[in-house]
C-alpha cells in the first residue's frame, strides 16, 4: 500500500529497518537542541504531513531503546494521526528519568505503526452476555 507522506524536515524518510519490522523511526525537526528536564513534557515537530486511506490510522508509539535507556516516552501512547489530519506530526515527549534530556534534530523520537481500523455502531443495552471471565481485570488472570 503507498502512503502520500509531504517531507519538509532534511531527514530521510520513515523507513522500516528490518523486513519484519512493524514501525518506521519517527525523527525530531527542530533547529537547536530542545533540553527536556525531568517530568517535562514537549510537543517535537518532525516536519511530516501524512494522507492516510480512509480505513487506516498512524500510531505513533515510544522507542523501546528511548524508554528503557534514558526514561524518554511518548505521553499519550500510542498517539492516533486519523486519515483525515492533514497537519504536522508532532510527538508529546515526556521525560520520566530524573536527569535533562537533549533533543536534537535528526534524532529517532519514536515510531510511527500504520494499522487498518474498524468504525462501529454502538448499540445501547441493558445487559451483556456472560464470560467466564466476567468482570475480571486490571491483574486479574494473573492472580494464582
């Protein structure tokens, strides 16, 4: 499937790194250095304009090297970009580390995930059909 995708950063295009991978690297464009400080948050510019087919959404999610190395995640993961959104890409960074953290032009921030979605019709009801899991969760299978 070819996406439309409008590049106005000077970093290369996304691109899936491996043949299996399932995200393509979203990069920061900025013109200096953004300092994140501890339990700050940004909205990074990328310099990207997506148009996705109808039918589809872009998820933007963390960078499991970001998270785990430098406590650097995407706030509100994963982020949807609807088909219809026409505007810049941007990613709501949050530091979680307890040390400043420099965004750089060009640097891998996180990645985007194309994925094929449903629309529904909600039909209100006044009873569910029963489970065996019924109302169980937040841990609950994982209590022995």
């Amino acid at each position: 499937m070819d996406v439309k995708i409008v590049n106005k950063s000077d970093n290369a295009l996304p691109h899936y790194e491996t043949a299996q991978s399932a995200g393509m690297d979203l990069r920061a464009f900025c013109p200096g250095p953004v300092l994140l400080k501890p339990l700050e948050r940004v909205m990074v510019p990328t310099g990207l304009f997506i148009e996705l087919p109808v039918g589809y959404e872009a998820q933007v999610r963390p960078r499991s090297g970001l998270a785990a190395k430098k406590g650097i995640t995407v706030l509100n993961a994963p982020g949807t970009i609807d088909a219809d959104y026409r505007g810049e890409i941007k990613v709501i960074l949050v530091n979680l580390s307890n040390e400043e953290f420099a965004i750089r032009s060009g640097e891998r921030i996180a990645q985007m995930v194309i994925a094929r979605h449903e629309r529904v019709s909600l039909k209100e009801a006044q009873t569910l059909n029963h489970t065996d899991r019924g109302a169980g969760g937040f841990g609950h299978t994982g209590v022995q």
